[in-house]
C-alpha cells in the first residue's frame, strides 16, 4: 500500500497497518503526504543568511 516511497520513508511501511485500520485513513494519509512535502521543499531550500 506505501507505494514507491516506502524506500525514502521506510516508517510509513511499519505504519501501514495503522492506517489500514483507520476509518480516517485517507485524511491521515493526505496528512502525512502533506507534512512529508513540506519536509521535502525544506530539505531542497538552501539555508539564508549563513
């Protein structure tokens, strides 16, 4: 179910289950996609200033 990212983030695969069980699921997905591409521009934006 994690797809093709389970690789880079390896803790979404242990949660799975988790979200499988969920009657929420797809919310607590779109969720967690949005947090990961937030970390993901940060990871990619050189620091300013420094």
């Amino acid at each position: 179910m994690v797809g093709p990212d389970s690789g880079r983030y390896p803790f979404l695969a242990r949660i799975e289950q988790q979200l499988v069980e969920r009657d929420d699921g797809q919310q607590f997905r779109a969720g967690i996609e949005i947090i990961l591409s937030g970390v993901e521009v940060l990871r990619r934006t050189p620091p300013s200033g420094e």
